[in-house]
C-alpha cells in the first residue's frame, strides 16, 4: 500500500478533538506510523500520533507500536515521556498493536539483544531473524484470531505477510497463543489484547488484521 503524501503532514484524523472515547495512539518517535494511521482512516477509526507525553490523553483507548528500529523507538521512548505512559496503559489490560520492532518493544525477552522494553509479551522474539541482508520477503498465510480469554474467536484467511528484517518468535510462553506461523516459524502471537506481528499488516491492501484490532 503507498500511502498518500498528505500522511506527512497530518497529525491526527479529521475530527478527534471532538473524540472523548475510541481514539488509537500510534507511537510516532520514528518508523512506519503513517502506513497505520492510513489503514485506520481506511477503517473509520479515530486515531492520534504520539510524538511526546502531553499526546497521550484519556481519550485514547488502544495503542499502536509500528515497525522500524526497535533501539532506537526505546531511547525515545524514554527522552520523550511516552515510555510510562505506555507502559501503564498495557498494565492495565487496553489494547496494544506491535508491528516488528513493536513486537521486539513488548517482548519479556529477547535472545539476541539485552534490552528489555515494556516486558509484557509472554515470549522471547529474536531480532533481525531472517537476517540483515534478506530486504524482504512476502508470503501468505490464515491467522488465528482469539477473543481476550485466549479462546480461538476465528481465521483470517490468506493474510498477505511482509516482512522487511523482521524477527520471530523464537519461544512462546503459557500466556501467549500463537496467531500464525510460517516456514514453521512463529511470526504473529496474542496474548489478551496484546496482538503483535514480525510482519507488517500495515503497508498491504488487507484491513483485516487491523479491523480484528480494533474488536479488542
């Protein structure tokens, strides 16, 4: 999906200062947070770039973390104040979308990288796992969808997948449940509202994955 050239301007959706409840923070420090918020004005949602604390208001209710360079989103994350702010907000149960680095910044563990961001993915996620010189590559797949009590809600059939450095899923937790694999490789997993994927549903023409988000 190419994204129209006036996402580079926009800071928000048409008509959210008049949003009390609903609103989607997408974490805008770095990285492809204009490909979500498209997708989500593709959808009708209300949704908001979080660039530094003071963006973070009651009217948001689900965050998104979108893929690019999960070192460098963590430092920012901290020298913006966005870093508590999130981290309260995934404490308390609310919906929260990684994409790629997303996922790596929601991993209680990572086995090649000694950070440790917000911690609450049950699952150790394993950094540029298809290697630094692999660009790309896409594939298809179904996903299991789950409701928040971790019982299967559902598929989303031929899921388009793409990957740019992307990592995997090298071990899942109890807490977690795997949403879609390929090459035997776990690349999607949600555990209650935390949904996160080493693809990136954003840049494709499939709203689906954002639309089961948007359920939670």
């Amino acid at each position: 999906m190419v994204v129209d050239v006036s996402y580079i301007s926009k800071e928000h959706s048409d008509g959210v200062d008049a949003v009390t409840h609903g609103v989607a923070g997408i974490l805008a420090v770095q990285g492809a947070f204009a490909e979500h918020a498209a997708m989500l004005d593709r959808l009708g949602a209300p949704w908001k770039l979080l660039r530094a604390a003071e963006d973070f208001d009651d009217a948001i209710d689900r965050i998104i973390l979108p893929g690019g360079e999960s070192t460098t989103q963590g430092k920012l994350l901290r020298s913006t104040g966005l870093f508590e702010p999130i981290a309260a907000h995934i404490a308390d149960g609310k919906p929260v979308f990684g994409t790629c680095a997303g996922m790596i910044l929601l991993a209680e563990r990572l086995d090649n990288d000694p950070n440790v961001y917000f911690g609450a993915l049950d699952a150790t996620v394993r950094r540029n796992a298809y290697g630094r010189q692999l660009g790309s590559f896409s594939t298809t797949e179904d996903i299991t969808t789950f409701g928040a009590d971790g019982v299967p809600s559902g598929t989303i059939s031929d899921f388009p997948l793409v990957f740019i450095r992307g990592p995997f899923v090298a071990e899942v937790g109890p807490r977690a449940h795997v949403m879609c694999k390929t090459n035997s490789n776990v690349v999607a997993i949600q555990q209650g509202r935390i949904l996160a994927t080493a693809f990136h549903p954003e840049i494709t023409s499939d709203t689906m994955m954002h639309k089961f988000f948007l359920t939670l």
